[in-house]
C-alpha cells in the first residue's frame, strides 16, 4: 500500500507543478491585446487550472486514506 501512496504523491505533486509551470508560460508569453482590443490568450490557462486542480483533488484522496488508515489502526 505504500508503494501506491508514494506513485500517487508524486503524481499529484507533478500535477500541481506542472499546472504552476503552464501558468507561468501563460502569463509570461502568451497574452496580449491586439490593436482591435482583443484578448488573445492560449490554452495554457485552462490546462494550468485543470492540471492544478487535479493535482489538488489527488492529494486530498490521499490525505484522507492516510487518515482513514491511521484511525482504523487506532
């Protein structure tokens, strides 16, 4: 059970950094208005909050298995 804990861990820790990093990207270079007053943006931004999101509701699970493990030991 400990060795799917820690692939799940990483997983979600990759998510989140992941969807940090896609945030970044699009706040750095993909963003601008164009002479019409158009924004234009990319996909980064969805991807970032998805991936983010994700990465957020894995780690919670986790939480509370360890939790759940921890109290029906007691």
């Amino acid at each position: 059970m400990n060795v799917l804990n820690s692939k799940y861990s990483f997983l979600s820790v990759a998510l989140i950094v992941f969807g940090m990093l896609l945030l970044i990207a699009e706040n750095n270079f993909y963003q601008y208005v164009d002479s019409e007053g158009v924004l234009h943006e990319s996909m980064f931004l969805p991807l970032g909050i998805i991936s983010i999101a994700l990465g957020g509701i894995f780690l919670c699970f986790i939480i509370i298995q360890r939790v759940w493990c921890s109290l029906a030991k007691a």
